[in-house]
C-alpha cells in the first residue's frame, strides 16, 4: 500500500457522496499482503489506529483489532465512513442514545466479514468488537476527515 495508490484512489476526491467514497475504496482494493508493513499495534486504545492518508475531504485510517478487545461507544461526528474488513470478523454494534445524554443502549449487533464493507452514517453511535480467533484489521475512509468524535458510556441493565 503506497502512497501513490493512495493518493491515486483519494486525493482527488472534493466532498464525495457515500457511493463515490465507496467506489474509491473499492478501487483500491487493499489485501492483507499491501497492508501487513503498517499494521498498527494498539498503544493507549484496545485498538491499534493509523492514519494512511488525508485530504482536506478524505481520511483513510488502518485498525487492528486484537481478539477480544472491544472499543468504546463513539460516532463520528458528523464525517459519514465505510469500513472494510480486510482480515478476520468484527462485530458492529449500533446504539441509541438514553434520556441520559451520555449514555447509550446497545439497539442492534452486525458481523462483518473479511472482504466486507459496512456504512457509518453520520452521527450513528456504534462500537467494535473482535470475538473472533483472528486479529481483525480494517480499514476505514471517513468523509469529511473525523473531527468532534463524541464516546458515550454504554447502559448495562443491573435485573
Ligand atoms: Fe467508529
């Protein structure tokens, strides 16, 4: 995965609608074997996160999601994405917000495959999840570059 492919897929987006981000992704088609030298290991976070590439429109960001290990509830401000699952399977989990602003109930549980893409709406609050045997890596393109991410507590009913 060089820059030039990079730049060659993204840079040249200006505001892209959700299909036309898709489509660069698609294009692009990333594999494992591109992407394994810039695998991030987590640091401060369950998950490890790299930037790739960026535009004023555009962010392309690699995941590495260890087995087991689960990220917080978050959105995305108000940048839309498409995540694809290059290796693995992770578990999307959608929430929906309580009377408690900051707190959140888990709504709906999706499996992503390798090869997999899925959409983050705008503002949608969801978390990841790795219950598989294999570390998940993703990589993940957001419109407009991710800025105001907001993480949420999520509400665990005590009966
Ligand atoms: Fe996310």
């Amino acid at each position: 995965m060089n820059l030039e492919r990079l730049e060659q897929a993204f840079g040249s987006l200006v505001s892209p609608t959700p299909a036309q981000l898709r489509h660069a992704l698609v294009s692009l088609s990333p594999c494992m074997e591109q992407l394994g030298p810039y695998i991030p290991e987590p640091l401060n976070l369950p998950y490890g996160r790299k930037v790739l590439f960026s535009t004023p429109h555009v962010e392309v960001v690699l995941i590495h999601l260890p087995t087991e290990q689960e990220s917080i509830p978050h959105n995305h401000g108000d940048s839309f994405g498409w995540e694809l699952v290059v290796s693995g399977t992770l578990t999307n989990m959608i929430y929906v917000q309580t009377n408690n602003e900051n707190e959140v109930l888990r709504a709906q549980t999706t499996h992503v495959s390798t090869g997999e893409y899925y959409f983050v709406e705008p503002g949608e609050i969801h978390a990841i999840r790795n219950n598989g045997q294999s570390p998940v890596v993703s990589i993940n393109v957001y419109s407009p570059p991710l800025r105001n991410c907001r993480q949420y507590c999520p509400f665990e009913p005590t009966t």
